[in-house]
C-alpha cells in the first residue's frame, strides 16, 4: 500500500514509511511530509503484511505503535529490526514522557507526541535523514548525491563517473556547499600540497569536473568565485 510525495525532476527524494493505527491520521501526516518533498508509502498493519514492512526501499520509518493491538514495546523492537541502519521515529499521539521514554529505550532514534500538528514530526524526519546520510558516508543536496565510500556521483538521478582527482574536488566543495573554496585551500585537501607549484593543476581538473557536472543540466552547479577560489551550488542562485 502505498502513496507517493511529488517526485521532483530533480531525483527521487528520500522515502518515508509511515504507520499509525488510524487511517486518518497516518494520511495527514503522510500528506504533510510529501508538501516538505520527501516521498511517503503508508503501511498496512504489521499482521498479515509483514513483507511490505520488510521489502520497502524507504530511508527512514516513522511508527506510531501506541493504539493498534500489538504491544507498543514489541512493535518498536520489530520495527527496529526491519530499519536495521535506517532512522525509526516513533510517534504518540499523546504528549506522554512515558511513551517516549519507552521508544527510545526499545530502540528509537527519535520519539516525538505530535498531537496532531506534523511540523515538528517533518523537521524530526529531516534531521535524522540528514544524520544518516552523513553518518553512510554521503554529501550532496538538491540534485547531486556523493557517495565517500563507494566514490558514486549522482545529479537529477543521472549517475556521473569521475576519476579520482575530481571525485576529491568535488567532495571538498561540497562539505561547505555556496561558500568559495580557496586554490591553496584545494592544493592540500586533494593533492597534499602546502605550497603553490606554479602550475594550473587545480584549473585544469576543475575544467574537467565542470564538463561533467554541468554539461547538459539546465543550471550550472560549479562556480569560479574571483579573488577567493571556486564553489559550488546545490540549487540555482544560492551562493554565498
């Protein structure tokens, strides 16, 4: 059973798995996170759809356990289990200490009473997605998706190859996304050089990574910033 947040051209954004015991909730909320641009797939009870549960490609599970007839610890411990890495949020619809007390001492990343207002429930959501990526190992927003370990560049979903000294540019540009990163700054980071050579090593691949970042996309992410060194920007217009 599912239900899909606006998939902007820009790539497939992250997918939320959402289960409340009742249907009208779970369709506000879900309604809520898709209007903040993640996609949502709504889960039936565990009982009987145990697969949809265990088969689903979603980057973070959010769960309220507290009014279906599955005991509220045994459901977060299955839930865990399933999330495996992935961030479990669990939800009461009461502002109780003792339900979050109980979610995060089962095993929740995060545990929230949202009382039927969903803001917080979305910017919770945000924030452990954003944790985790980092913690795999991925920068990038908007289109592009860096993959540190296994060195994967993505932009709008188009999977981008790039050789060892770009990938390293790329990936120190963007640990601080809109800010100028200076040429000496990039000398040290990629090639361990505490000194100017006199070459144009820095320009030449950067030339390289833009031909492949910004060839054929209808805004350019890579920047030359004058007098302070080159940037780059995840969304058009926001530069520092």
């Amino acid at each position: 059973m599912g239900e899909s947040g606006g998939r902007a051209a820009t790539g497939p954004p992250p997918l939320v798995a959402i289960h409340h015991p009742h249907g009208d909730r779970a369709r506000t909320l879900a309604a809520a996170v898709a209007a903040a641009g993640f996609g949502t797939m709504l889960l039936p009870p565990f009982a009987g759809a145990a697969s949809d549960w265990r088969d689903g490609c979603f980057d973070c599970l959010v769960l309220d356990p507290f009014g279906g007839t599955q005991p509220p610890r045994e459901l977060i411990l299955l839930a865990r289990g399933i999330a495996a890495r992935r961030p479990l949020l669990i939800l009461s619809d009461r502002d109780s200490r003792a339900d979050r007390m109980l979610a995060l001492g089962a095993g929740a990343d995060d545990a929230v009473g949202w009382a039927e207002n969903p803001i917080e429930v979305v910017a919770r959501i945000a924030s452990l997605v954003r944790r985790s990526r980092l913690a795999a190992g991925q920068l990038g927003a908007g289109e592009l998706r860096i993959d540190l370990i296994d060195r994967r560049v993505e932009r709008a979903g188009r999977l981008i190859r790039l050789p060892l000294r770009e990938f390293d540019l790329l990936a120190n540009l963007a640990r601080v996304p809109g800010r100028p990163v200076s040429r000496e700054t990039l000398l040290k980071a990629v090639w361990r050089i505490d000194f100017d050579p006199g070459t144009n090593r820095v320009e030449v691949h950067m030339s390289r990574l833009r031909a492949r970042i910004d060839r054929g996309f209808a805004w350019p992410m890579l920047h030359t910033v004058k007098g302070r060194g080159y940037a780059l920007r995840t969304r058009p217009g926001e530069l520092a």
